[in-house]
C-alpha cells in the first residue's frame, strides 16, 4: 500500500470516527447520515473545477513571468536566468498535472449528473406507474364491457329512430311498376310521331270559317263567255 493511500486511508478513519460515529445518534433521534448527496457532491465537484481554473491562470502567468526572467538576464547573469528557467519547468509540471486532474473531475461530476438524472427520472417513472396502477384499480372490466355494450345498444337505437324519421309518408309505390308505365307512355309518343294521329270526328270540325269556293268558280266562267264574244267579232271582221 502506498504511503497515499495510507494517509488518506487514516484520515478518513479519523475523521468518520470524530466526525461521523456509526453508532451515534443526534438530538432527534436519527441516525447521522453517512454520506453527501449528489447535489452536494456535483457542487463540491464545480467549486474545485473553479479553484484549479484559477490556479491555471496563475501558473500560466508565472510562466510568462520566468520567460520574461530569462529573457532579461540571458548571457549578462547566466545563473539567474537558468534559475528562472528551472522554475519555469516545475510550473509547467504543476500545470501540466492540474490538466490531468482536471479532467478526472470533469468525468467524475458528469458521471455522477448523469446518474444523478437516471435517479430522478426513474424516481418519476416510479411515481407515474403508481399513479397508473391506482387510477387501475378503480377500474372494473365487468362494468367496462357493460359500460360497451349499453354504448352500443344506444347507438343502434339511435340509428333506428333516424331510419323510422327519414322514412317518406303516404303509399308506397313500385318502382319497376312506374318505369314500366313511363316505357308504355313513351312508347305510343313514338308512334304518334311516326303519324298514326287519331281522326277527328267531323262534327267537331268548324264550317263557318271555311272560305267559298264558288266566286273562284264564277270567274273563270265569266272570263270564258268574254272570249267567246271577242272571238265572234273577229270572225265578223273577217267577212
């Protein structure tokens, strides 16, 4: 076991014993909690991320400021500026094991978020399948089929009351009877166009208005007799 295993193996003996007595109790009554929350935990874990940012920053700067050291003495004070540069060094180591350490934070706190949101979104699923099962419970499938069957019942009632509303009043006629009735009636329409006209009774026929034929016939005859009487003049001329 290493020696830093071993010390923070002692210290944290040390400090549950003082701090955290498994046996002890507190003024109420309640066992002492033995462990910190994921809240307090994911907090703990950003503060140390902000505190090793800044430490960071400040090897950053005191790196520069070695840089600057050796720059300004370089050949005129050789020791002074090798000084600066070994100081240099052991910065950039520190920094270099601040990048490290930084990044095991950075994992651990997004493991334990991650976790952390698991928790809860199980702790809400959880919550929802109770409330699931207790709204359930209510529930009967005997009345729930009952419930279906006077659903449908109803409806076909319903529909039944709107066919007998729809329904027309008065006699009911055949409709093959009326279509053979409509052929017969556009049959003889037919017939009487191709002139199969029914006669006409000749006593209904008007005689009043009928126009004589008897002033055609006299003057023709009358024309006749001028001729004759023309004709015989001739011949008397002519003897």
């Amino acid at each position: 076991m290493s020696k830093i295993s071993k010390l923070f193996k002692g210290s944290s003996s040390s400090s549950s014993s003082s701090h955290y007595p498994s046996s002890s109790k507190s003024k109420h009554g309640h066992r002492s909690r033995t462990g910190p929350t994921p809240q307090e935990a994911i907090h703990k874990l950003r503060e140390t991320e902000a505190m090793l940012a800044k430490k960071q920053d400040f090897l950053e700067n005191k790196i520069e400021q070695e840089i600057m050291t050796a720059k300004k003495n370089g050949l005129k004070n050789k020791r002074a500026a090798l000084q600066a540069l070994k100081r240099k060094k052991r910065f950039e180591q520190q920094l270099t094991q601040i990048d490290g350490t930084l990044s095991t934070i950075e994992f651990q706190r997004e493991a334990l978020e991650n976790a952390n949101t698991n928790t809860e979104v199980l702790k809400t699923m959880g919550y929802a399948a109770k409330a699931i099962k207790g709204v359930h419970q209510n529930m009967d499938l005997d009345k729930i089929d009952s419930l279906m069957q006077d659903i449908t019942e109803s409806q076909e009632v319903a529909q039944e009351i709107c066919d007998a509303i729809s329904r027309p009043f008065g006699d009911a006629f055949d409709e093959d009877e009326l279509l053979a009735e409509l052929a017969e009636l556009e049959l003889e329409e037919s017939m009487t166009n191709m002139g199969r006209v029914p006669s006409v009774p000749a006593a209904k026929l008007p005689t009043s208005k009928l126009p004589s034929t008897r002033p055609s016939q006299r003057t023709p005859s009358k024309k006749r007799a001028e001729d004759d009487d023309d004709m015989q003049m001739l011949a008397a001329w002519a003897v």
